[in-house]
C-alpha cells in the first residue's frame, strides 16, 4: 500500500467513527438493561416450554405407548381370529358345494 491509500483508509474509518460509535450510555441501555431483561424472559419462556415438553414426553411414552401395544396385540388376535373364521368358512362353503352336487346327482337318479 502506498502511504496515500493508507492515509484513505484511515480517513474513512474516522468518519464513520460518529456513525458507529456507541456510547457507554446506549451500550448499558440496550445491551446491559434490555438484552439482558429479553435473555431472563427467554430464559423463562424455554423452562415452560422444557415443563410442556417434558409432559408430552410423559405421554407419549408412559401412557399412549402401553396403549398401542395393548392395541396391536388385540388386533394380531382378531386377524387370527378372523384367519380361522375365513378357513371354517371356505371349508363349509366347500362342504355346502360338494352336498348340493351330491343332491343334484341323487335328484337325477330319481327322474331316470
């Protein structure tokens, strides 16, 4: 850098020294007065949402998991249960079927 850019540089960070200086003041105020008031409610806020997080945590896995278990272990019974009534019940419809054919041949016979 030539002394004359250096010189430049310099200029331009004291004129916008007005521009981004705080004072001491404003500092306390915004960042030591509100920021920090903003951070406690946060800080609030979070616990309650930790509160409600942890008793939906509570239900999902305390009452509604045994829930769904007891649920799908009632259903894998009744689909064996159902499985049973689909195997009796295609049984006697072949039984149904074979006794209709045996009547139709015996009713045959009788005409004959």
């Amino acid at each position: 850098q030539s002394l004359g850019q250096g010189l430049e540089l310099v200029q331009e960070a004291i004129s916008r020294f007005h521009q981004e200086y705080v004072t001491r003041v404003d500092y306390n105020s915004t960042v030591e007065t509100k920021h920090a008031g903003q951070l406690k409610k946060h800080n609030v806020l979070l616990e309650g949402l930790n509160g409600v997080t942890s008793k939906l945590s509570y239900t999902v896995f305390e009452e509604h998991t045994p829930k769904l278990a007891k649920a799908l272990e009632r259903l894998q019974i009744l689909e064996d249960e159902q499985a049973l009534v689909r195997a009796q019940t295609d049984d006697m419809r072949q039984q149904t079927l074979t006794m209709q054919e045996q009547i139709r041949a015996e009713m045959e016979e009788f005409k004959r």
